[in-house]
C-alpha cells in the first residue's frame, strides 16, 4: 500500500512540472482577428451587421476586425453611419478587404473602404464611381443635386484627410465618377496594400502601428462573425422586388378579405405583409408619390366594380399602379433599382385579380342569396311518385319532397321547382 501510494505521489508531481509546450505557445502567441462579409447593396441592415461586428469583435478582444467588401453601392444615409462608426473605433483597428479577385468597392464601398484603419484591395478588383447618382441622389431638381454633390465631395475629402489618402482622387470619384483598379489605387494612395488573400493581409499588416498600438496578426486565429437571422430576414425584406410582392400581398390578401368575410388567411396574410412593408418603408427612402398612385389604382379597380365603365377605370387603375410602383423606388441607388421585369407582370396580375376576384366578390355581396330553400328555385327535381290529383314526391339534392303541382307528371319524368313552402314543393312540367 505504501509502495503505491509512493509512486501515485511521484506520478503527480512529475505530471504537475510538465508545462505542455504547444498549448503554451498557442496562447501566448495567437491572436484572434474577427472577420465580417459585406455582400451586395449597402443598406440599414449592412449598417446594423457591422455595427455588431465591431460589439463582437470587441467584445473577445480582437486584434482588429476585417470588413471583407464586394458591393455596387447603396444608400447614401447608411453609408454615412457605417463611416461614422469606423472614425469612431479608436480602439479596435478596422481594415477594409476589397474581395474576392473581381470584386469591386463602387460607390458607397468606396466611401466605406476609405474610412477603414488599413485600407486594402485584392488584385483584379476596382474602387471609385463614387458620384451621388449612384447612391439615390440623382433623382432631385438641379438645385438639390448640386447640395448633395457638394456635400458628398466634402464628405469623402474629410474621410481621405482623416486617413492621409488621396484627397484630390477621392473627391475626383465623386465629382467624375472615376474608377481605378487595385495596382492605380495603390500608387494614388488611395489604399495601404495589396493582398492576394486573408493569410497575405494579415502578414503585411503585422507589426502596423495603429493608434498607438502595434499589431500582432500574423498567424493570428481568424474568428468569422456571420449574419444572424434577423439580419438576413430583414435583408431580404429590404429588397425592392421584395418590397414589390409585399405591397401585391397585402393589397390582395386585405381586399379579399373585405369583399369575402371570413375567409380569414387571406386578412391575416395582408396584414402581416403590411406591417412587414410599413417597417421597410421606415428604413428605405421610399417615394410617397408611388404610395399615392397606387392607391389611386386600387380605388379605381374597385370603382369599375360598382360603376361599369366599359373596362376604362381597370385601364386607368393599371396605368396608376403601373406609374405608382415605377415611382415607388425611384429614390433608391442604381444597385437598388426595379426593373421592368418585375414591374409588368406585377401590374398584370394586380389587374387581372381586381378584374376577376374583387369584381366578382362586390358584386356577391349585393347579389340575393342564393343558399337554403331560395337556392332551389328554378332547379330541375326526378319525380319518384307520380303526381296526380294535385299531389306527389320528387327527389332533390338527396332528398325526398313533398310536391303539389297543377299538372298531372308521371312517375320517373323531371319537373321544375317554383316555390318552396315548408317541407312542400309547388312544381311544374318541364319543357
């Protein structure tokens, strides 16, 4: 017993001066970099993804974060905030990845690129075209167009300033729309580097010095920080053809409703998409006008209902929601915009619904009721008893009727209901 108790001791002490070595290093040696993804158009939702990306990134003390960017542009206003955060990160170095090889940092991206600690491009990739038009603001009166290039030119010449870049290039993107390529942003000084992947990027920016801090990205553990769930509902919801079949959803599913009480799914299926539209109108620079023309359409497709024009209110109405959807998303970047793919056959299957559906629902409404005994005016019934002296039965609708009649009818003939009083049937002869 003391024999093993002596080598359980020994075997405790020898494991506890063990240090393993490559546990030890990983610790002291790896950083972690966390990375975000910004695909596609730059919208509010872009703007609450790398807000949280920059929470995240902080949160388990990341060396820097790394925006990975391939994106035609978008809004103007979300631009602004996703710039204002990256000024605003003193302590959490921010770096710009124009990616993958093809990708581009157009319009808005170039704003969002130029505003990063470390600003850098993969080859084959481009940068600029970054004029207001581009992000909603070429819709305006001459007047406001000139305010917002104005503003814009002096909005990305801070930007440069801020992060000693290229000023006169930057506002020349904005003012003529100039665009370069990796190799010329790079000897412009518009970017820091060029780098071939993320391994490469954080190899170049090893040992940077950013505000007061040196850089440790070398070999560095990359942490990915994918979009949640919301903010990929919400993306999707953002979309303008999206937003398109949202409106189509709800005009359809609340009329149906109105005209058909108790349907019940069609209602609750407007509604929903109703609210769902309301809070992405919120967030989108929407055009009330679209708003106001489609409305006008929908009351004109219920007019022709009521009042027969011969088909020229359901013209009007189309010519309206047509107009109306078309100005819906007039304000909105090029990168955003609808196209006439989506608006021609939303428009013909709005009508053809208000032409077939609601028409026809309004009308029911006014019409006499045509269930219960009034049902059976008019409908043909087998007489099974002959009717004679005034009296017999027939068969209807799986049933068994009294008839009286003025006519003599045999046995097997069919006869034509007239009138209905209690469980008795007046008939008569059919011709």
């Amino acid at each position: 017993m003391k024999y093993l108790l002596f080598l359980l001791t020994l075997f405790i002490g020898q494991t506890g001066s063990q240090t393993p070595p490559d546990t030890t290093r990983t610790e002291d040696s790896s950083n972690t970099v966390a990375v975000i993804r910004v695909d596609g158009s730059i919208s509010p939702t872009t703007t609450n993804y790398i807000n949280r990306g920059i929470k995240e990134a902080r949160a388990m003390g990341a060396e820097a974060l790394i925006v990975e960017l391939d994106t035609p542009g978008g809004l103007l206003e979300s631009t602004k905030n996703i710039v204002q955060s990256f000024l605003d990160s003193e302590d959490l170095p921010i770096m710009v990845y124009v990616s993958p090889e093809g990708g581009s940092a157009t319009s808005a991206g170039t704003f969002i690129t130029m505003a990063a600690h470390i600003a850098a491009m993969a080859p084959a990739t481009t940068i600029g075209a970054a004029s207001p038009v581009q992000m909603g603001g070429g819709q305006q009166d001459s007047v406001m167009t000139k305010k917002i290039f104005s503003y814009s030119e002096s909005f990305i010449e801070s930007i440069a300033n801020r992060r000693d870049r290229n000023a006169d290039w930057a506002r020349s993107a904005v003012r003529d729309g100039e665009s370069i390529t990796a190799e010329e942003a790079l000897e412009l000084n518009v970017i820091n580097l060029i780098a071939d992947s993320r391994e490469d990027l954080l190899r170049q920016t090893d040992g940077q010095i950013i505000n007061g801090d040196t850089l440790n990205t070398n070999n560095a553990r990359i942490e990915e920080i994918p979009t949640n769930l919301a903010e990929t509902l919400l993306a999707f919801i953002m979309r303008p053809e999206v937003m398109l079949i949202l409106t189509m959803i709800a005009i359809y599913g609340i009329i149906g409703e109105v005209t058909n009480p108790g349907a019940i799914v069609p209602g609750v299926a407007g509604v929903i998409a109703l609210i769902l539209l309301l809070y992405a109108s919120a967030a989108m620079p929407i055009n009330i006008a679209g708003f106001a023309l489609i409305g006008l359409a929908i009351v004109l497709f219920v007019a022709e209902a009521f009042t027969p024009a011969f088909g020229l209110l359901i013209a009007g109405g189309a010519v309206s929601f047509f107009l109306g959807a078309l100005m819906l998303f007039q304000d909105l970047p090029e990168s955003m915009e609808l196209s006439w793919g989506w608006l021609v056959p939303a428009t013909v299957l709005t009508t053809l619904f208000f032409v077939w559906i609601v028409t026809e629902g309004v009308r029911i409404q006014f019409s006499k009721g045509v269930t219960g005994k009034e049902s059976m005016i008019g409908k043909q019934a087998e007489v099974v008893d002959a009717i004679h002296n005034g009296t017999g039965r027939v068969f209807f609708n799986g049933e068994y009727w009294t008839a009286v009649s003025d006519e003599e009818i045999p046995e097997g003939k069919y006869c034509e209901i007239k009138e209905v009083s209690g469980l008795k049937v007046k008939v008569k002869s059919s011709t």
